[in-house]
C-alpha cells in the first residue's frame, strides 16, 4: 500500500464493507453487538422464573394485557395506571422490582389523571411474548404454554393483575338494597378471552354484558373474589 494511502479512513480509501470482505466481516461483528436485535435466550418452560417471583410475574401480566406495552427498542416495559388508585401503583412497582430485581422501577405522570410504571431490561422481551407493533385489540393475543401453566397453577394473582388494569368492583343500588359485582373492560376478543378462562380456573360465574365487558355479580363470587384479592382504595381526588 502507498505510503499516501497509510492512515487514512476507509472511506478515504475508496474501501466499503461492499467491496472489502474484511471490512464486511468487522461490520457484521459490530452490527450484532450494538446495532442488533436483543439476543435473548425464550423463555420455554415455567421454571424460567423462580418461585418466589412467580405470583409478581403474573400480577404484572394481568397488568400489561391491560395497560401495558413495551418499547422493543430501548427494551422498556411501561404500565399505565390511573393516579386515583395510588396503591394499585405501588402494588405494580413491587412486581416489576420482584421480577426484575437488577432493573429499576420508575414512575412518571402522563397528564393528572395517569401514572406510568416503567422499567428497563432485555427480560422483559421473552418474560411478556404478546408484545408487538400496533395495539393489542387489533392483533392477535394468545398466552404461551408456560405462561398457561402458570397461571393454572396459581391464578389468582393472575385476576387480581386483570381487574387492577381493566377492573372495577361497584355496588348497584336496588330498591335500597346494595348489589356490589366486579367488572372486566377490553376491546380485545382474545383478552377478554383469557379473563374468562382465568375466571373458570376460580369457578367464578361471569356473564358477557356487552361486547367490551365481562360482569361478575353473584353474591357468592364477589364475596369470594373480596376474599382472595385486595380492595381497591376508594379513588384519591385530583385537583383540578
């Protein structure tokens, strides 16, 4: 090589990684570090995930079919929460913080009436495979095997992840008599779906009161459902 040539870039050599195959194999070395996609191992069996934060994985799951997305490109998981129910977010933070202990959680405020729950990490990819482009009513939402097994195994964290995001519980008034009854909301076909089956699991009744919700209102079930999942704090008012 001429010495007018030496120290000089690539570029400034005429040379790409088109043209040179060694320039070709460095780029491809780098793309797959840094530029790449997120090489993680799938998560194929239950056991991926321990004991321990298994009951916080699946609270989070009915939380994320709810309100959640992730940000494939910077490997973010973000819930969003109404602001009224500051336990609700709590609750959401210390299952993001169990099942990913090495990543933060944080929260931030999407207008006055919202909270976003956040946290960074390359698990959260393979831990919640529903994730893609576009919303979730309008694609297709289906639970992988493990995740069917673990929520067969312990579904209640499961319903309680479910009613947290999409969920209410009220009390009707009938002839001066008080009803409460749960209630499940989504657009989705597929997760009102996986409500039901959750709801089959418990040997809860529900009924579909419309296209979009779900209705639990035997007195036996909702007793029930008190019993196995934590009141919602009545709602904290916000200043206007």
């Amino acid at each position: 090589m001429s010495a007018s040539k030496r120290g000089r870039s690539n570029w400034a050599k005429g040379l790409s990684a088109a043209t040179d195959a060694r320039i070709a194999k460095n780029a491809e070395t780098r793309r797959g570090r840094k530029r790449g996609p997120c090489r993680v191992p799938a998560f194929e069996t239950s056991t991926d995930l321990r004991m321990e934060q298994r009951a916080a994985y699946l609270h989070l799951l009915g939380l994320y079919l709810g309100d959640g997305s992730i940000v494939s490109k910077t490997s973010r998981l973000e819930i969003a929460l109404d602001a009224r129910y500051p336990s609700i977010v709590e609750a959401c933070v210390a299952s993001m913080r169990a099942v990913h202990p090495r990543g933060r959680a944080n929260t931030r405020a999407r207008a006055e009436t919202c909270i976003v729950v956040n946290s960074f990490g390359r698990r959260w990819l393979t831990l919640f495979p529903q994730h893609g482009p576009g919303r979730k009513h309008l694609r297709r939402i289906t639970l992988a095997e493990w995740q069917r097994d673990l929520i067969t195994a312990n579904p209640i964290p499961m319903m309680r992840g479910l009613l947290d995001s999409d969920g209410s519980r009220f009390e009707r008034w009938v002839g001066g008599k008080c009803y409460p009854a749960y209630e499940f909301s989504n657009r989705s076909e597929d997760i009102l779906g996986i409500f039901c089956w959750v709801a089959d699991l418990l040997a809860v009744h529900y009924t579909r009161a419309n296209a979009t919700n779900i209705s639990i209102a035997r007195r036996r079930d909702v007793m029930f459902l008190d019993t196995i999942l934590p009141r919602k704090t009545a709602p904290v008012s916000i200043a206007e």
